[in-house]
C-alpha cells in the first residue's frame, strides 16, 4: 500500500560508427522485422472495436492497442494508467485523479475500460503472430498527475512515488500475462509513455494549487524508480520502451534504466542529441522514430519529405544507412487529438516511409 496517502573521444566515436550494419545487433533482439511502423497509442473517437479493427488494419506487422480517451471516464492516459496500479485506489475530482483508501466507481470504470478494451483486442487479434505493443503510463508521469489524498501531488512524497512505481510493476505483469493468454502469438512489447519525466528532472511541475513547482527529482532516484517497472517488464520476456514526446528527452538515463527501446519525436531533436543517441544506438538501443504529425497536415508531405528528417539526422550520427531500417517509424505523438479521418493516413505514412527506408536505405542518405 502507498506509504503516506495523505501526504571515449568524438573522433574515435565517429571512426567506431562507420562499421558494418552487422556490427549494430542489438544484444536483446527486437521482436519486430525491419522496415516496420507502429502508432504511439491514443486515437481519435469513442468506438474501441472500430479503432482496433483501424490498427490491425494498417498495422499488420506491429498492431498496438487502441487508445481512446474520448470514450469515457478512466480511459485517458492518467485514468488508464492508474487503472494498471496493483491494490492502489483512486477516484476523479474536480481537479483530476487522486487517491483513496478504498475502490470507487470512478476506478471501477476505469477498470471495466481496460478490461473491455482488452476484450476488444482479443477478438481483432485471433491468430495473430507477432509483435504486438501495448501502453502505459510511466511512474513518474503519473506521479506528476494524480494527487495525494490530503495533500499535494504524489511526486512530492517519495515513499508514494515508490509505492506508485512497485504496483505499477506488478499490475504491468500481471497484464503482460493476461496479454499473452489471450493472443498467444504475440511477442508483448510494452511502452511507458513518459511525457512529464523532463519536468521532473527539471523541476517544473507544478503544484497541486499551481501557485509554484514541486522539487526536482535526482537522476539517480528517477532512473531507480523507473527501473523497478522496466525490470518486472523484461522479467514477462516483454519487450521495454519507454516514449516521451517532450523536449529533451533523457535518452541516457531511460538506457541506464534498462529500456530496450526509445519513443521520441524527431522534429523536436537538435545536434545536442547526437551524442547521446549515437552512444545508445551503439549499445544496441532501437528507436521508435516520430516522423509523421500526429495532427491533420494539409497537404500531407510526400513520404520523401517525410522521412528527410530521419536520414539527416543517421547522417549525422554517421551510422550505415542500411542500419536505420532495424528501427520503428511512428507519428509524432499519439492521435487523440486528430479528426476522424487522419490516423488512416498517418498510419499509411508511417508504414510508407518504414518501407522506404527499408528498400532504398541509400536515397538521400
């Protein structure tokens, strides 16, 4: 239960990039072929049959479970995310989640979502072999989220930030179980999205009134806490990723806590990242590379256009283009935010430019 509800040298570097694509396996082998797209997660509309019948539909290769925070209490990424918390409770206020000693209907309905769209994602997955990418929130981002029961929020509490993190472990692999019973061909990768985790190392969360920032958090203790749910993943034999959308993304401290996979943006990255992604991609980190936008573009760029980004920045880093294509294209962020129509096309665009970079890794490069 929660502790207190209440409260080497850049030239040498460049000489050891220039290698051959076979040097850059990933020491745990990715579940997923090359030259393939996924979606970050949250679509669009309230339907969750429609919404996986869309994925499996243009995602063949990588299906993820649909997300749709338009569908109801508790199906937001907090509310979803507190519902994969073991024997922690919660509820919905007036100023969003908080904890509590005991089971409410909010949490019941926030249960009976992951539980129907679970159902859902049986019944749109029969015989499915493959990878298949479920979603969570990450331990730091809902304690950036979800209050105390008299008092600030859970990020100001280090033993509730533990405590958060612990039942986020087991109540992830008791899902990565569940997961596995129903589609039995399904290789599980499993992504913790931490979008506030830049916040938290900063310390610009706000407060629970707004009036001022809660503390920064260490990146030892964050790394920690973080590890503990990376490590009860990879304990399921899943697949650990985490994504985060924000500015500068800590990309050494999520490969220091074990993730086998980073999720970002690629239109927000800047030559500062360069030698930290190129560190990681060396120790046989994969990408999940956000290049398509996550908002309707009219027009939608040519998947040329779309993928220069990409091949610039492999360009840079100096790795063999042939290489890029081990890794995942994705949209920007997740498509929650979208019209109706856009995710088919953002998917397709995913999946075109996965392609190209897979049968003509050299163009433009």
């Amino acid at each position: 239960m929660m502790a207190d509800p209440s409260t080497g040298s850049e030239d040498s570097s460049s000489h050891d990039r220039h290698t051959t694509a076979a040097s850059f396996e990933s020491v745990t082998v990715a579940p997923w072929p090359n030259g393939v797209a996924t979606g970050v997660g949250s679509l669009p509309g309230t339907d969750p049959a429609e919404a996986m019948r869309l994925v499996v539909g243009e995602l063949p290769d990588f299906p993820h479970l649909a997300e749709l925070p338009a569908a109801g209490i508790g199906t937001d990424m907090i509310g979803r995310g507190a519902a994969h918390l073991s024997e922690l409770h919660f509820e919905l206020t007036s100023s969003g989640w908080r904890f509590t000693q005991r089971p409410g209907a909010d949490e019941r309905r926030a249960r009976a979502a992951l539980r129907r769209d679970l159902d859902v994602l049986e019944e749109c997955t029969q015989g499915f072999v493959g990878p298949l990418k479920i979603q969570c929130a990450g331990p730091w981002t809902l304690a950036s989220s979800i209050e105390l029961r008299y008092g600030d929020k859970a990020l100001a509490d280090a033993g509730a930030v533990r405590d958060i993190a612990d039942a986020l472990a087991e109540g992830l692999s008791e899902l990565i179980g569940e997961v596995g019973r129903r589609v039995p061909g399904a290789k599980i990768v499993v992504q913790l999205d931490e979008p506030l985790l830049p916040a938290v190392l900063d310390g610009t969360v706000p407060t629970a009134s707004g009036f001022s920032t809660l503390p920064l958090v260490e990146s030892a203790t964050a790394r920690e806490r973080l590890s503990a749910v990376v490590r009860a993943i990879s304990g399921r034999s899943a697949y650990p990723v985490v994504h985060c959308c924000a500015d500068r993304v800590p990309i050494e401290l999520l490969v220091e806590s074990g993730a086998c996979a980073v999720g970002l943006d690629v239109t927000k990255l800047s030559a500062d990242s360069d030698d930290a992604m190129g560190t990681a991609i060396e120790r046989g980190l994969r990408f999940f590379f956000g290049v398509v936008p996550s908002s309707d573009v009219d027009p939608l760029p040519t998947v040329r256009e779309t993928a220069a980004p990409l091949r610039e920045l492999w360009g840079r880093l100096g790795f063999p283009a042939e290489t890029l294509a081990a890794h995942v294209v994705t949209p920007t962020c997740g498509l929650a935010g979208a019209s109706p129509e856009w995710p088919k096309r953002a998917y397709r665009r995913c999946v075109d430019v996965a392609r190209l970079l897979l049968e003509d890794p050299e163009e433009d490069a």
